[in-house]
C-alpha cells in the first residue's frame, strides 16, 4: 500500500519511527473513529477478542489486552492477590465474576507489558473450541468493568502504537483493517436483515424522536408554539425504552438465533445447475432440481461441514430480469445473500461459454460483474467459478478450458464439474476447502458471538444513558438532552450513525418553526 | 459598568465626508466590501488585528442597520453574540448599548442553553457600530458601490488559482488596491425583490441593486458555484394602530443581562426597557393566504427558503388549521412602529393590509412598509477553506448571507473570522482556523465548508456535538485568550479574561480543598439533601453539584476562603454542575483537535495519488478536499483505509520535503565550498 517505500527506504523507516513514538496514538484514535461500527474510545480501555479461528477446533485463544486485564484475569480465575509468573501457562478454572459458575477449565497466560503483543498488560486464555464455551467466556469478560470488545483491527493498531510492528506489517495495517471491517459489515448485515435488526432499529428510530423532540423543545421551545405535553412524551418513550433494553440484556433465550458458519452462497442465471450443486454437495435431495427455469424461487439454506468447518449453504434463486413477481423477489433475495456472503459460487452452464478460450474468459469476467458488481479486483477469493455441465462438453474443451483458464489473470480460481456425473468434483472439494478454511482463520468471519458481545456493550451504554437523560430531567435539560444523544451514539455504534442533520429534519417534519 | 461611551452626534460627520476624492491612499492591507453585520464585524476585526483596512459601503448611513428584526441573540444565536464578543467583536457590546428588553431564554433548561437576547433599537444600534467603526484606528470608511474585483490570471505554476489585487469603483475612478478582499454583499448578490406579482431587482428595499460587475467576476472568470435562496420580511406596522391590550404582555427579565463579558450592566435601565406582546393567528388569516396565492410569485417559484423562519404563506400551508405564533416587537424607544415577528410576508400589500386586519389586536392596524420577499444567490460555501477565503483565489474572503446563512449572528462571526484571517494574510500570518469542538463559530464554519448549505443555514445547539462545554457562560474562557494570540482582541478585554480565569481557578482550588464528611454537610447545609449513603469525605465542588446547592451558601458557612470569589458566583456554580461532563468530552475532544491540526495539502491530486485508494474514496476526497484529516474522517463513505492511507502520505511527504530541502541545503553548501576551492586554485 505504500509504494513510496522503495524509493525512499530510508526515510520511510525513519518516518514509522517518528509515527511510532510521538504522533501514533492519535493514528490509533483516528482508526478508532469512523462510523457506526466502530468505537472512538480512548486507550485507556481494556479490549477482548477471540483471536482464533472458529470452527471446530480444538483450542480458542481468548486475547485480553489493556490497563484492567490483570482485573480480569484475577476475577476470571479466582485469584485474590498474586498474578501468575508471566509468561507461563497456567491451568486453571475459568469462571463466571458474577455468577462464580465455571466455564471451562484452561490455560492462561500472563504478559505484562511492554512485553507483549500490543505492548500493553495483556492476559490469553485457551479454553475449549465450540461456540457455547467461548461465547460464555466473551460474555464473562464483557460483564468485568472497563472491559468492551475489540474493534476491527484493534489489537492490530495498539501493537502498531506501542512500536510493536515491523515494517511489512505496518504496510498491511491499512489493508487489514479493510478485510476486518468488511467482515464486520457484513456480519452486520446478516444480523440486521433479521428479526433483532428490526428491534434495533425500531429502537433507534424512537430515540431519534425523543431527540428530536427535546432538541425541539431546547432550540424553539421559547419562540414558538410546541405543544404541550412534547417532554411528558419523551419521558415516557425514554422510560418504556429503557426497559425494554435492560430486558432484552436480560433475557438471553430472547432474539433469534443468530446463523453460525462461513456463509457459502450459490449465485448463478437460472438453469445453471444451482440447486443440483447443492444437492450434491449436501448429498441429499436439499432443494428441487428440474429442467424448468426459475425453479428456485426463495433462499435454500442448508448447514454443512466442509473438511471440519462450519459452512451455512445457500442456494438462491437464478438470476435473470422476470415479470413474476414472486421470482422478482427471489431475485432480490438473492442478490441481498450475494452481498452478505463470505464466498459465493458463481455456477455457470458451461455449454453456453464461447468454444474460444480468451472468449469465454471475457465472458466470465462480464457474468462476475453482472452478478457480483462489489467484488473489487484483489478479492477473487471471496469467489469460486464453478463451471456445470461439463458431461455436454467434448472431453478436449473441458481439457482446454480447465488448463487455459487458470492462467488468465484477474479471474477467481475456476473450477469444471459436472452435477450429473460427479465429474471433478473431488477437485472442486479440495478447492471449496481451502477457501473455507482460510476463511475460517479470519476470526470474524462468520463468527455471531463477537457481534453478540459487541452489542451487548453497546446496548448497555444505551441503557445507561437513558438512565443520564432520567436523573437530569428536571435540574437541567441540556444534560439530559446529551443523555438520549449519548443512547443514539451507542445503539448507532449498531444500527448506523445518525447525524445532527437527521435529527433537524424530524423537528421540522413534527413542528412548525416560525421565528 | 457599561465601558462604552459614545461621542457626541457631531462626530459622526468626518465618517460622512469620507467620499472617494478625499482618500487619502489608493492601497490598503484588507478592503471590506458590505458595511451590515458581516462587514462591520469584519472591518473592525481586520484593523483590531493591525491591518490598514477600508470598508466600502453604499450607503454610509446604513452600516449597522438592523434591516430585518429588531432583536439579536436567541437560543444559539446567544451563543454566538457572545463568542463574537469575546473575540472583541462589536455586536455584543452594540446590544447591550441599543437593547430595549432583555431576556435570558431557556432560563428554565439549564446554563448550556441559556440564549440570552435583546429587543433592539434600530437607531441605537446604528450609532453605535458606526461611532465605534469611526472611533477604531488604522479604519477608513468609504461610501461607493463597487464595480468590478480585481483578480489575477492564474499562475501557471498552479493552474486555476487567481490572487485578488483589489476593487474598481462604479464611479470610474483609479482601482483600489489590497492584499485582501472581504466581501460581505448580504442578499444584493443577484438580489431580485418581490411584492405580489412585482419584481425588481434589489438586493433590499430603498437600496441600489449592486453592479453587475461582481458576480461576473465571481461567477464566471473565478468560476465560482452559485445557488439561489429566498427570504423575507414581514410589514412593518404603526404603533398607535394595535390595540395591544388585546395581546399577551411579554415582560423582559426584570435585571437585564448584558451580552458583553465587559459590560456588568445595559445601556437601558430596568425600568425603562420595553415589553413584547404575543398573539395568535386566526382561520381568516389562512383564507387570505389562499386567496391571494395567485397573485403571490415568490412563494410560487421554485427557490429553497428556510424551513425555520418561513413566511406565513408557507407556514399556513405546510400546518394548515392550526394558530401560528405573532410576536409584535418594539422597533425602538422612539419609534412609532412596531415589527410582527413571524408575518414576513411576500403577497400584494392591499392582501397584507386585509390579512394582518384578520388578527384581533391589529384590526384597524395601519402598515407602515409592506412586506416583500428577496431572492438572491449564495456561493456555495464548500468552495471555501475553514479560514472563509476561497479555495481557488488567494486573498478572496466571504462572509455572511453570500455564503447561505441567515441571521445577524451567523453573519457577524463569519464577518469576525473572515476580517481577521484577511488581515493575518495581509500581514503575513500564517491562517487561523476555529475548531468545532471550542466553539459555536467553528460549527459554524466547520459545517458551511465541509457540508454546504441546502436551505439557509441558521445556528441551533443541537449542531453542537459539544454542547456542554461550549456554554455562553464560558465563552471568554474558551476564546479571549486564543484571540488575543490571533490579534483581534485587544488587551484590555485579554486583561480582563485573565484575570476571571485565574479567579475561577482559585475559587475552584478553594471549593475543591473544602472536604467534609457527609454528616457534617448536613449539619452545615441541611437544605440540599446531601444524601448519606456516601462513606468517603465529599468536596465543596461535588456539594455545589447539588440542585439546590448555591456558591452564596457555601460561601456564608466559608467565608474566610470563598468570599472573595462571590462576583462569580453564578459561573462556579455552573462551572461545578457540568464539570463531570466536561471532562467526559475531554477525551473526544483532544483526539478531533489532533485531527484537525493534521492539514492536508490543498493541491493533492487525489485521482493519481500513489496510494492504495478505492476509486469511490478518491472521487469523495476529490469532491471535498477536506483542508484537514479530521474533516477528511467527517466525509460521509470515508473508510478507516483510506484515512490510514492519507495519515501515511502526508507525513511521508512532509518528511521526504523536509530530506530534500536538507540534502538542497547540503548540496548548496557543498558547491559553495567547490567555488571556494576553485577561487584558490585560480592562478592570478
């Protein structure tokens, strides 16, 4: 990202040096600033992740790292006073602070700062892999006091702060960030499509009033004609939202069951074998297959294990323009997948491609845009072209096409198969695998429980601010005015930030200003 | 003690014969172009700082005229006056010298909305701004209408880029020449006026329209963006023709605060200030608005008005069936007229007369000028840096309504800003720019130049994101000092600020060493309710916190060590209620602050910049060349990459200018040397 560097080696180190020590820790708060997803709190908190893999695998990494992680290894463990040798692996029970139930049994690890990954006191536990064990504990950690979860890329940028990272890394720190928060955003998406995402917003859309309404009363309240009874209202709504939020915090069955694994969409125009390639990779008649275009009308989603990894399949609806209003909207179902997906297979009927190589990869190139218009050049990994159909083909073009088209730069790795008669489909597997398996290393992907974490902080705040807006009702509304505005920043850390504009635009939308 | 006294009407003469023939110079440091609020503001603050400055006006006995309403501050607005003054500007020291009521509004909501506001008297108010602007040295003011700006050809070293030179006058006479322009034209900026179906061209009612001149230099050889906005004015009414017994008495506060942090009391005693009335509108009221829609153009035509501060024809149409707000406003102590705050008004006059009849107190009621309505254009504000000149023409500055605000405050602080940074650039000084975080003004401008205008922009707290810690009451903490740095506060009022800000200090030292146990508060104090539950020792600060807890209290169970500090009674009990919150902003606002002192180069080419950019942020980047990181991570689609990237960049290429220049210097030095050696190797 930095092609500078070459030319100007030397004064690139020396600049990173300068970065590192006097102006990196306004780098890290910039990074930490953006929009509603992340977070622009100062280093002084204490940030948890899970930084392994998920899946099934035998062992999580828990990392902790900030000034309150030897609090939180204390309250973790069961630790009174002494903290253990640093740097030492230590088994242990792990347990609830609030409820003293143990979670698991583990090790735990002790790195004082400055040695340590970020250069800070920093704490790892290994527990048990599966998501029940590590969700319980990220909780855990999240109830401890100045404890919230980890941001995209945030350890990443406190290493970086703390001159902990080497020149190539701190090349790929940009790059980084864009993968996490891109896993972020989507993982956001798929949460706010369903059930809790309208909760959310419909909490946030009556917070946005009740901020609009006491900014109305504040800003024109003395001039103008707001009916009476406005904050009477607004008291209310505070009172009835707080108590939703504290109960949603409360009751955990609540909420939908969030979807576990790497999201695998198959994406593709209609009779291209979709729903055969689901077939046959779950190896069960999953969805219905026929000659009949457009048989596939809504999402079919089935859970699979790939070479171990958690993978959630969907087949979707064939892509193509129709005046049915019921595939008309299978269509926009499917595109919405497409764009939450992890990986998406693109099946294309081969006997439709060009007989001239170079002809058939433009056409493949034009099909990727069409369908996958936000695929951006270096992300053909997020892609598998998988060609159908090869039984209709003469055995020497499938030979042709399958040696060419690896060659041609630019394309995602292209895999040929046929559904009809499982012909290369063990090439196929061993590709699909890798993908999903690299995928899986990437913490946040496909990973519910740190999102769950993540909004349990940020409703908490929410809860507490509606609590600010309460105790300063009737001493001073403009501090309880930044109650609510402080409740909105923390649920838009969720649903989306809301700007200062929004918030005029109801006024005027609900009252008559004259003055 | 109210400091200002004014000269004697006589002298106002000399201001008068100041006529083209008799200026005394062709070439001046800043020309202020507008003598209204902006301008004023701006010709006081540009000398202030120490530059040779020339306000050019049409009409010299105009400047200070309050052309629409007879008031100045409000919630938000107040806030401003008061910045404004603590950078020694002039309106607020002007309000407290012509107000005629005085009210603090939001009394009730707490200090951090507190909008402190003045009914005005239009003649007081004029006299004042033009004895202090006649008083000010190193100020000449010049009555003239200006024809044409002078700008250069662009370099072609930075091609598009124009530097301003100076003004020809319409009177044909030699052009005037200046470092820095600031122009501060209001509405006559392409201004058309409206009454009924009668249009003309104006920028207001009894005025010249402006030359032509001017916006084509604007518009088309400085290629400037323009837009069109509308406003107002309603009728003004005669005094004796309204049966006021038949609205609501608005008494003003009965001890008047004065704006000023100079000032301890107004110019208008208590007793002598002036009430307001209040009254509603009636269904007839909504008939003659229908009626007469037809024959009403301004309302008909497609231009963006302000949804706050509308016309009564919008106001019935858009919440029709329901009574509007009627504030009949005194114009003056002398004045026989009165002004119907919230009836500006653009349909045929006999339509006026027959609607303003519909309300009960103004039955037989006479109007005195109609109402009309002006269409004007505004130079999109984006084209400007956060130091108000533009982008694209060095020594260029805009303020006031032709940057597409409304309101007398908002003009007055863009008029400060834009005056002061025109005066810097005169004198060689480096910009100054104001961040949001400290101030109402740096919202302001923050919000103009990053996000344009789409409807006149009018300042409201909720823009503050810091609303708590930019209160009225502390604006001369969070400003004097930094103005007196800049130069445009002068050092009386920096005395003066110092002074309350170490007394603040010691009083809060004092309040914080007071620390008692919770029982012995209750024994001492036992109408707050201290509550008991509480183990530790509390402080006076943190008892002071409490609702009914006031400094005179604690002062009179410590009078040894708080007695002295009783004049700031009011501020430190301010100071200790929002002290939590204020440190809680703290954090947030240093990390904007460092943004902000981050300035991005204004000549990146952001399409061929080598660094990873997605096309979409480049086009942003490119649109809005944010003058600073911290407006860059403002810009909607900014993606933390990106802004690591740009982070990246800039201080790459900083380092890398500051080898080359090293390595230029090494290499100059090493030649000198060969030179050296030469000369002693040359045989003689």
């Amino acid at each position: 990202m930095l092609p500078l560097r070459s030319v100007y080696g030397g004064i690139f180190r020396a600049a990173i040096r300068k970065l590192q020590t006097s102006r990196s820790p306004c780098l890290h708060r910039l990074l930490s600033t953006r929009d509603g997803l992340q977070v622009g709190l100062a280093d002084a908190d204490t940030i948890f992740a899970l930084s392994s893999g998920h899946g099934r695998c035998g062992v999580a990494v828990v990392r902790v790292s900030g000034p309150a992680s030897a609090t939180a290894l204390r309250r973790m463990v069961g630790l009174t006073h002494r903290l253990p040798p640093p740097r030492t692996a230590l088994l242990r029970s792990i347990t609830d602070p609030c409820s003293k139930e143990v979670l698991d049994r583990g090790l735990v690890l002790w790195f004082p700062a400055p040695h340590s990954f970020t250069g800070e006191d920093s704490v790892e536990f290994h527990i048990h892999g599966g998501p029940a064990v590590t969700t319980a504990v990220l909780q855990a950690l999240g109830s401890v006091p100045g404890m919230r979860p980890a941001e995209a890329g945030e350890f990443t940028r406190r290493a970086f702060q703390a001159g902990k990272l080497d020149l190539t890394e701190v090349e790929g720190l940009g790059d980084l960030i864009h993968a996490e928060t891109e896993a972020q955003r989507r993982q956001a998406l798929r949460q706010m499509s369903g059930e809790l995402g309208r909760l959310y917003q419909d909490w946030s859309h009556k917070l946005k009033r009740c901020l609009a309404h006491v900014e109305a009363f504040i800003d024109f309240s003395e001039d103008e004609l707001i009916e009476d009874g406005v904050l009477e209202r607004v008291d209310r709504s505070v009172c009835d939202l707080q108590a939703e939020v504290k109960q949603h915090l409360k009751d955990e069955r609540r909420g939908e069951r969030l979807r576990c694994g790497v999201q695998v969409v198959i994406a593709g125009a209609t009779n291209a074998g979709k729903s055969s390639l689901l077939n046959t990779l779950c190896q069960r008649p999953a969805a219905i297959v026929s000659p009949i275009a457009g048989t596939t009308r809504d999402v079919v989603e089935t859970a699979l294990d790939i070479g171990g990894f958690p993978v959630l399949l969907s087949d979707t609806a064939g892509l193509r323009d129709s005046s049915d209003l019921v595939e008309q909207e299978g269509v926009r179902r499917a595109r919405e997948r497409v764009h939450q997906a992890d990986l998406t297979l693109l099946v294309v009927d081969s006997t439709r491609l060009p007989s001239d190589v170079q002809q058939a990869a433009d056409f493949l190139s034009d099909h990727l845009r069409t369908v996958l218009p936000s695929l951006k050049q270096p992300e053909t990994e997020k892609c598998l072209l998988v060609l159908n159909k090869t039984d209709l083909l003469p055995e020497a073009q499938t030979q042709k096409l399958q040696q060419e088209l690896r060659r041609v730069s630019g394309l995602p790795a292209v895999c040929l198969i046929s559904c009809q008669t499982n012909e290369g489909l063990k090439d196929f597997l061993t590709v699909l695998q890798s993908s999903v398996k690299t995928l899986c290393g990437d913490p946040l992907c496909g990973a519910p429980t740190l999102t769950q974490a993540r909004h349990r902080a940020h409703l908490q705040q929410c809860a507490a601010a509606l609590a600010q807006y309460q105790r300063y009702r009737d001493a001073d509304l403009a501090l309880a005015a930044e109650g609510v505005r402080l409740a909105l920043t923390s649920l838009g850390r969720i649903t989306g930030r809301v700007g200062a504009e929004e918030i005029l635009d109801i006024i005027f939308k609900d009252f008559c200003i004259g003055k | 003690m109210l400091t200002q006294k004014l000269p004697a009407v006589q002298s106002f003469l000399p201001l008068v014969s100041r006529r083209v023939g008799h200026l005394s110079s062709r070439r001046y440091d800043v020309i202020v172009v507008g003598g209204g609020h902006a301008g004023t503001e701006a010709a006081a603050a540009a000398a202030r700082v120490g530059a040779d400055t020339l306000l050019v006006t049409q009409k010299i006995h105009t400047v200070g005229a309050l052309s629409c309403n007879p008031s100045l501050g409000g919630v938000g607005k107040g806030h401003l006056v008061r910045e404004i003054d603590a950078l020694d500007g002039l309106c607020g020291r002007a309000g407290d010298w012509a107000g005629i009521h005085f009210s603090i509004l939001n009394r009730s909501k707490g200090p951090a909305v507190w909008g402190p506001r003045a009914q005005l008297d239009r003649q007081r108010y004029r006299e004042f701004i033009q004895s202090e602007l006649l008083s000010t040295p190193r100020l000449t003011v010049l009555e003239g209408s200006v024809e044409e700006l002078l700008v250069t050809e662009p370099n072609p070293d930075e091609p598009g880029r124009h530097r301003v030179t100076g003004i020809r006058l319409a009177d044909g006479s030699q052009p005037i020449s200046a470092a820095s322009v600031v122009l501060t034209t209001g509405t006559f900026l392409s201004g058309s006026l409206f009454v009924g179906q009668t249009t003309s061209p104006g920028g207001r009612i009894g005025d010249a329209p402006s030359g032509a001149g001017l916006t084509h230099t604007l518009r088309e050889r400085l290629g400037l963006k323009v837009g069109r906005l509308r406003t107002g004015t309603p009728p003004r009414i005669v005094k004796h023709s309204v049966d006021l017994s038949l609205a609501t008495l608005h008494p003003p506060d009965s001890r008047p605060t004065p704006f000023s942090f100079m000032n301890t009391r107004t110019r208008c005693e208590p007793e002598e200030q002036l009430p307001c009335h209040l009254t509603l509108t009636t269904p007839g009221v909504e008939r003659i608005v229908r009626e007469s829609l037809h024959l009403n153009c301004h309302i008909q035509q497609d231009t963006k008005g302000p949804r706050y501060c509308p016309s009564i024809e919008s106001r019935v149409m858009r919440f029709p069936g329901r009574s509007h707000q009627v504030w009949l406003e005194p114009e003056g102590v002398t004045s026989d007229l009165l002004y119907p705050q919230g009836l500006s008004m653009t349909m045929p006059p006999d339509a006026q007369l027959r609607l303003i009849r519909e309300i009960p107190p103004m039955r037989r009621a006479e109007i005195h000028t109609p109402g009309y309505g002006v269409q004007y254009d505004f130079v999109c504000p984006t084209q400007l840096s956060p130091s108000l000149q533009v982008k694209n023409t060095q020594g260029l500055f805009l303020a006031g309504q032709i940057n597409g605000t409304t309101g007398y405050e908002e003009a007055a602080a863009q008029g400060l800003w834009a005056g002061l940074n025109g005066a810097r650039r005169s004198l060689s000084m480096p910009p100054a720019a104001l961040s949001r975080t400290e101030s109402y003004i740096g919202v302001l401008i923050d919000d103009l130049v990053s996000r344009g205008v789409t409807e006149p922009y009018r300042m409201f707290t909720s823009r503050a994101e810091f609303r708590t810690s930019l209160r009225p009451d502390n604006a001369d903490l969070r400003l004097t000092p930094k103005g007196f740095e800049l130069g445009c506060v002068l050092s009386p009022r920096y005395q003066e600020a110092v002074r309350v800000e170490s007394s603040l200090r010691e009083a809060m030292a004092a309040l914080q060493a007071v620390r008692l146990s919770t029982t012995s508060w209750r024994k001492m104090l036992p109408d707050i309710g201290v509550s008991d539950n509480k183990s530790s020792l509390m402080t006076g600060m943190e008892i002071l916190q409490y609702k009914d807890a006031s400094f005179e209290m604690l002062a009179s169970v410590f009078p040894e060590t708080l007695s002295a500090y009783m004049e700031f009674s009011q501020r430190l009990k301010i100071e200790a209620v929002y002290k939590p919150h204020c440190d809680l902003n703290r954090r947030e606002i240093e990390r904007i602050q460092k943004e902000e002192n981050m300035s991005l180069p204004q000549d990146i080419d952001y399409v061929s910049l080598p660094v990873s950019l997605s096309l979409e942020v480049r086009e942003i980047l490119e649109r809005a060349r944010p003058s600073t990181l911290g407006a860059a991570t403002r810009l909607e689609g900014m993606t933390p990459a990106a802004i690591v990237a740009l982070f990246n960049y800039v201080h790459f290429t900083e380092k890398q200018e500051k080898t080359m220049q090293r390595n230029q210097r090494n290499q100059k030095e090493d030649r000198d040397e060969d030179l050296c050696s030469t000369n002693v190797s040359l045989p003689r």
